[in-house]
C-alpha cells in the first residue's frame, strides 16, 4: 500500500467517516468493501463521486474510508464532506470549486430532541374537549 496523501473527517447526523486519500486509479473502499456494495443505489454512489467528479480527480486518487454511526444517508453525506476536505488538503487551488458546488457545509441538521409531556419533539397528545 502507498502511503497516505490527506486525510480528513466529515460528519452528517450522527455519521462519523474518516476519509484516507492515496495516488491510485480510482478505486473507493468503504470499510473494506467496495463502495458500490456499500452503498447500493446509484443515488447514494453519485453523492459519494461527486466532489471527485467536480474537480476531475476520479481517477486520480484511491479512496479509502471508515464510516460509522447514523444510517446509509447520514453516512454518504460525511463521505462526501471528507472526501471533499481531503482534497483541499492535497491542493488548496480545489477549494473555489468545492465551496461553490457547497461541498465544504457541514449539514448540521439533526434529529430534534423529544420534549417532556409530548409524544414527540414538536407533536401534541390529542385533544379532547371533553
């Protein structure tokens, strides 16, 4: 194995992926299989490309990543943030491309806490006029 080019982290929800790029020819393993059995539609494998596409490096780099926490969507959108900040760290000239296309936000939406007397963070128990 070549030794690691950039590293970073990304987050969505509560997903945690910790992206390792390396000079290669393109290939992406997430936890040790490929990312297409990973993520298994086509949807979530164009999220994971997409900052690589954007900056026409996908064939430039392997990508190797440790993702864990959350469900399958939280965890292709802190793919794609740290794939995204991995790149900058091997060419800062990326960066432009990336925060335009809005790959560099961090979404930090998530679940809203349950409120005490409610059957839910915002819905009401029914009521009864009598």
């Amino acid at each position: 194995m070549s030794t690691p080019k950039s590293s970073a982290t990304g987050r969505r929800k509560t997903a945690v992926a910790r992206v390792l790029l390396r000079e290669g020819n393109g290939q992406i393993t997430v936890n040790g299989r490929s990312f297409e059995e990973y993520f298994p539609t086509l949807t979530l494998q164009n999220q994971v490309l997409f900052p690589l596409q954007l900056t026409n490096t996908h064939q430039t780099f392997d990508v190797s990543v440790n993702t864990n926490g959350g469900g399958v969507t939280g965890q292709v959108g802190a793919v794609r943030l740290g794939v995204a900040r991995a790149l900058i760290a091997v060419d800062a000239e990326l960066r432009p491309v990336l925060k335009k296309a809005g790959l560099l936000t961090r979404d930090s939406r998530a679940k809203e806490r349950k409120k005490a007397g409610r059957p839910g963070a915002r819905k009401r128990f029914q009521f009864s006029k009598r």
